[in-house]
C-alpha cells in the first residue's frame, strides 16, 4: 500500500474512531475509554495498531505536538510514545520537525 492510500484510510478511519470513544466514554466514564477498542480491519489494512491509531489521532488534534504532551494526552508512557513513533515514521505518517528555539521533535502527520 502506498502512503496516500494509507493517508486517505486513516482520515476516514478517525472520525469513527472519535464516535466510537466518545460513546464508550459517555457509557463508562470513570474507564480508561480506549481500553475497549480492539483492532478492526481499517485498522489492520493499515498495519496500525490501537496505541499507533490514539497517537495519530492525538497528532491530528492538535497539529503540533511533541512526545511529552501525546504521552500525557493518550496515557502511554514516553518510552512506548518513542516506539511508536519510531514505527510512524518508518510507516511515512508522520513527520518529526526541530524547531530552532526548542531541542524536542515536534510532530505533525503527513
């Protein structure tokens, strides 16, 4: 699969993903939301897992974002955030950026 293709399911694959945590959210407020959400087969076609889809989703969300805030934001611990970005770069969903005044990678996706 090429990185558009991929782009262009991810983008339709998120707003269900949005509907489907806050749904659950509303139902089980006082439960980490997204301990219920299992792989599908958007998900799978993508060869992304659940942990990758919360970071992608949380990049999307607020367009520029470093590794300290997206482990606070999807509650995964900043080394797991550093494989998975890892993972997401080699897959070309997103981009790491250097700003000048600031030493950590900011994130945005492709």
């Amino acid at each position: 699969m090429d990185n558009k293709y991929k782009t262009n399911m991810l983008e339709q694959l998120i707003p269900k993903l949005e509907t489907l945590v806050y749904r659950i959210g509303v139902q089980y407020p006082q439960k980490k939301v997204v301990s219920f959400l299992a792989p599908n087969d958007s998900l799978k076609a993508l060869d992304i897992g659940i942990s990758e889809s919360r970071v992608l989703e949380c990049i999307r969300s607020n367009h520029s974002i470093n590794a300290v805030n997206i482990s606070q934001k999807v509650l995964i611990t900043k080394s797991g955030i550093s494989k998975i970005m890892l993972r997401l770069k080699k897959k070309g969903l997103i981009n790491a950026v250097h700003p000048e005044n600031n030493r950590k990678e900011i994130f945005k996706l492709r």
